[in-house]
C-alpha cells in the first residue's frame, strides 16, 4: 500500500531539491528540502488522503490479503 504513496511523495521532494545547480553545502540541501516540502499544497495532500482512504477501505474489504498491486 505505500510504495505507491511513497514513491510519489519522493519523486516530487526529489524533482525539487536535485535541480542544477546542485546544492553546495549541507545548509543549501536541507533548506532546498524545507522548501520543497512546503510546496506541497491542499490539493496534493487531498489527492494523498483520497488515495490512502480507498487503499484503508480495500485492506478492510479484503480483511487484509496481499494488495500491493493497487
């Protein structure tokens, strides 16, 4: 169930922080990260819950079986 979540939450972190010219120091990558993570807005993180409350309900549904093909 979170690979998928969690895949997409790392790819836009990512996308956002390793963007030319790469961070220097230290300082520069953590604050690179500070401001990607704020970035995420109400939209995204609604579109995250959606998906985790359809995945919760199909773990209930399924009395929790194997479901990490969703």
């Amino acid at each position: 169930m979170r690979s998928s979540i969690e895949e997409r939450w790392k790819f836009y972190i990512k996308d956002r922080v390793f963007v030319p010219p790469l961070p220097l120091s230290l300082n520069e990558l953590k604050q690179r990260i500070t401001t990607g993570v704020a970035s995420v807005d109400e939209d995204m993180l609604r579109s995250v819950w959606t998906e985790l409350d359809y995945r919760t309900d199909i773990c209930h549904v399924t009395k929790g079986s194997h479901t990490e093909h969703l």
